[in-house]
C-alpha cells in the first residue's frame, strides 16, 4: 500500500477511486508558497522552544525552500495518492532530507495547517484587491475631473429625472467602490489571526509559542480558541460576501455602459480593443466586457451561497466538507481580480459623446421639478406646485412641446405667479448650479468632492 501519514491503523491501501474523489491537489497546489511558508515559521519556532534542534530546523529550512523553487521551476510532481498539497510538501521534503522532515509536522495537525494556508493567501489577496479597487476609484476620479463641467440627464426608473454633471455621475461610481474597498480593508481584521498550533482541534501538548509563530508569519492576532481556529470559514464567506457587493456594483456599472452605448442613447464610445464583432452582422460593435463582468456577478453570488451552504450545519470542529471551501473561494478571487483588471484597462478608453448628453437634457421634461419648486419659493405649497407643473406637462405634451417652449401666457394659465424669469430657472446649467446641497451635482459640490476624493487616494 502507498505510504500515507496516517495508514497505520489501516490494513488495505485506499481505493484508487476513492484517491481521485478525495483528492484535492489540483485545487490546493496555489497554497504552496504559504504552506511553505508557514512550515518554516512552524520550525523556526520548534527550534527555538528546544522541540526540534536548530540544525534540524535549518535542515527543513533549505528542504522547503528547494521545494518552493522546484514548484515554481515547474519540476514538482503531484499524485492524488498525497491527497492535498501539505503530504505532498511534506512527503518530497521526507524524501530530499531524510528522517528528520518527519519532525516538521509535530504540533500541528492538517487542520490548522489549512486554516493557517488560506489566512496567509487571503492577506495577501486582499491587498491585491485594495490596490486595484484603489487603482480603480483614481480612474474614475480623472476621468471625473476631465468631464468635470459637462451635463447629462440623470435617471430614475430609467427614464430621465432631472440633469446632473456627468462627473457627478462618476463620482457615484468612486463612492461604491469606496465603500467595496472599506469592507474589505475591514475584512483583513478578521483574516489576519494566526491559528497554527491549535492542532486538530484541541491544542496540543508540546510548549510551543504560538504567538512568535504569528511574529514570524506577520499576523497581528493569534487565534483565541482551539476549536474555532480549525473550523472557522466565516473569513471566507466575509470576503466572498465582499466580493459579491464589488461584483454587483461592476454589474450596475456594465449595464449603463451597455445602455450608454447603444445607438438609443449614443451617450459613449468604448474602444475597440475593448469590444467585438459580430460573426454574421458587420455592422455590430458589441460591449462584450461589460456583458461578461455583469454575467461573472452570478457566479460569485454562486459561489457565496456554495459557502453558506458548506456550512451551515456542520458540527464542531473540522470535518472534510470543509475542503469544498477552496473551489468557490479561488474562483471568486480569479472573477473579482479580473474584472478589476479588465475595468482598470477599458474605462479610460471610454469617448464620452458630450453633446448627446447635452442634448438628452433638453426633452423629458427633465425641468419640471425645478418650476415646481419656482413656485413653492413664491408661496404655493409645494404640494400645490406640484399639481399645476403636473397639468403643464399634460398641457406641453398635447402640443408636443417641453416646458421651456410654452410661452408665459401658456404657462399662467395653470398659475398667475409664473412670470418671465421662469425661463432661467428651467435652463439646465442653472438647475444644476443650484443644487448645492451637501452632496449635491453643482459645480462646487462636485469640485469639492473632487478634491476629497485626491486626499482620499493621496493623489495629490
């Protein structure tokens, strides 16, 4: 039978079939820098509490890191027989250095060895994301400072509500990924506890030092209870929940881009290198990355209710089901990175057809608000105001007209307080200019907002 390091209770070798179903090798082999990693803060540490010898630790020092370089140099064979990549490190280790490596795994089960792997990998995953979410927001800033003066009609229920500045537009697009890249700094808080030395599930009997392995490794936390160390998966399902929002907020951003570009509203132009073509319709210039990323949204939300179902009725504390945690895990972080990636890439090759947008804010009625609230700054109880634009749109759609070109007669008929001035108060620049509340789309709201986004980002 094939050497296991746990067959010596068992009295015939593991069926082939049941290696292959159980194997997990080729999901977990991209731990192996952190399993490496973690076995060599893991035997400093035994050295140093006088477990092991500082010439046996040194020993499995150079084995690991010949194992690491002989993984990246492509050279490293796998076998589901190792079930996952911890045997595998361990058994190559065994077999370049002899006896000694079979002292590496002494105070330490699989159990906190995995936990250990994807804590490490999700540290450093989660500041890939950062970085890019970060990237991601200066994009959208400069792309909001270049369009900082130009108007297009914003939108509720999709259909045209009242004119906003386009870098307005954008900046709501910086605030959602503001809040993403919140989450999932706060996330790193969670992620960043050491659990090795908590054992299969109850500590262990050796006197090791669990909190100079977690110096080492560079956590902030060691993990408080034996138990939960092993078992717990909330950090994951935290970052894939994280995740999910990012993928939706990439989703809403698509779907106005898809809008945007379409010949209906003719509002964008993305670059070709961005875009494909139809295999029968020359013509077509299609917005394939927005339409992706909005597809890819379903499979981390997939794979986030993959999580909750793992689990979600499983006992304390580590039980097998739990290997089914890398799969969606992995798959989350690949979908999220690349669509960073992608979005990094095409949104500052985005044409933005501003007098399209100009003039989409022109019909509508897009002004109606704003004579509503002309009103109300007479006297008319908004409510009140609010019935008589209402009956003047009636009144400008049956003479196919905006409400801009009703004349004043036309306009005094649904209330004598309707004067000349009117006519300023419905132009689009000055609807925008006078919403300057906190927060608001004028000019120096925007500008303001600009400015805390730079400070925000250290762009200046």
């Amino acid at each position: 039978m094939s050497e296991k390091p746990w067959d010596g209770r068992f009295q015939e070798s593991t069926d082939k079939a049941v290696e292959a179903f159980s194997s997990s090798i080729q999901v977990d082999r991209r731990l192996y820098k952190q399993d490496i990693a973690g076995s060599v803060a893991h035997c400093r540490m035994l050295a140093k509490q006088g477990i092991i010898t500082h010439d046996e630790a040194e020993q499995m020092v150079r084995g690991l890191e010949k194992i690491r370089q002989d993984i990246e140099d492509g050279c490293f064979a796998y076998s589901d027989s190792l079930e996952d990549i911890h045997m595998h490190i361990e058994s190559a280790l065994t077999r370049d250095i002899g006896e000694v490596a079979k002292k590496l795994h002494t105070a330490r089960s699989r159990n906190d060895q995995v936990a250990l792997d994807i804590r490490l990998y999700l540290k450093e995953v989660s500041a890939d994301v950062i970085a890019a979410l970060s990237e991601l927001q200066k994009i959208l800033v400069t792309l909001a400072e270049k369009h900082q003066d130009r108007v297009m009609a914003g939108y509720t229920h999709l259909q045209r509500a009242q004119p906003v500045l386009l870098s307005h537009h954008l900046l709501a697009y910086y605030e959602m990924f503001k809040r993403d890249r919140e989450r999932f700094e706060d996330g790193l808080k969670r992620i960043d506890v050491m659990p090795l030395g908590s054992a299969a599930l109850a500590g262990t009997t050796y006197p090791i030092d669990r909190h100079e392995t977690a110096r080492l490794l560079g956590f902030s936390r060691v993990s408080a209870n034996s138990m939960d160390s092993v078992s717990d998966r909330d950090f994951i399902i935290e970052f894939t929940a994280a995740a999910s929002l990012c993928m939706m907020h990439f989703s809403r951003l698509s779907e106005e881009l898809i809008l945007w570009s379409s010949s209906e509203f003719g509002f964008i132009v993305i670059a070709d290198a961005f875009t494909t073509g139809s295999s029968i319709m020359p013509q077509k210039k299609n917005p394939d990355i927005p339409e992706l990323v909005r597809g890819k949204t379903g499979r981390v939300y997939g794979n986030l209710m993959a999580l909750l179902t793992l689990m979600k009725s499983l006992p304390m504390a580590y039980n097998r089901d739990m290997q089914e945690d890398k799969p969606p895990l992995f798959d989350t972080v690949d979908t999220l990175l690349a669509c960073l990636d992608i979005y990094c890439r095409m949104m500052p090759n985005i044409t933005f057809n501003e007098k399209t947008m100009a003039r989409a804010t022109e019909t509508g009625f897009i002004n109606a608000t704003d004579l509503a609230d002309y009103l109300a700054a007479k006297g008319l109880p908004f409510r009140d105001a609010h019935g008589v634009v209402g009956r003047a749109v009636a009144f400008a759609l049956s003479q196919n007209k905006e409400l801009q070109d009703l004349s004043v007669s036309d306009l005094q008929t649904f209330s004598p307080l309707i004067e000349g001035d009117v006519y300023q108060v419905l132009a689009t620049r000055t609807i925008i200019d006078r919403r300057t509340s906190f927060g608001g789309t004028a000019g120096p709201c925007v500008a303001e907002a600009l400015l805390a986004a730079r400070r925000e980002l250290g762009m200046d």
